[in-house]
C-alpha cells in the first residue's frame, strides 16, 4: 500500500525548477530552429536530457510505502516506488499520520 504524502520540492525550489525548465526548453528550442542540427548535435542532446532529468523531478513525491507489514518513507515518480527507507517501528505500539 502506498500513501504519497507530498512533493519532494518545497514551493522555491518547484519554482526554480520550473523556470529552469522553461530556459533550457527555450534555449533548445531556437537551437534546433536556427542554426544547423549537426554542428551542435552534443549540445542539444545534453539539452534534451537535462529537460527530461529536470521534468521527471518535476514529478517526485514523497510519501509512506507498506510492504509485508513494515513501514517504509518512499520516494515515487507517478506511482512508481524509486527509493524507499526503513522505518524502525519495533518499538512502537501504533503509528498515525496527522
């Protein structure tokens, strides 16, 4: 069971990224529109990779992650699970969100 929580990105920062984003697209943009495709081919394809890394952070969440009842902090990109971390509930005799 999967629980997501929250953006990984505070506002700034989701802020940043995406006028990151719009730059680099722009920038790519009039790259491939004016000047010709084989004499920067390396800079464009670094530009198209840098957009897809900054977009799929875009996308991370944070949330809570249950598997064979042991409670994990995950990191998903559209429901995917990426990462996720242990939480040691031994000690514990209920655990709740607020």
């Amino acid at each position: 069971m999967k629980i997501i929580l929250e953006r990984s990105l505070d506002f700034r920062q989701f802020q940043n990224l995406i006028i990151l984003t719009f730059i680099t697209v722009m920038v790519l943009l009039g790259m491939i529109n004016s000047v010709d495709f084989k004499s920067y081919y390396l800079i464009e394809a670094l530009l198209l990779f840098l957009n897809i890394i900054f977009i799929a952070i875009l996308f991370f969440k944070k949330g809570l992650y249950i598997e064979n009842q042991k409670l994990y902090v995950c990191m998903c990109l559209i429901g995917l699970v990426l990462k996720k971390t242990l939480i040691e509930t031994s000690n514990f005799k209920q655990v709740s969100l607020m």
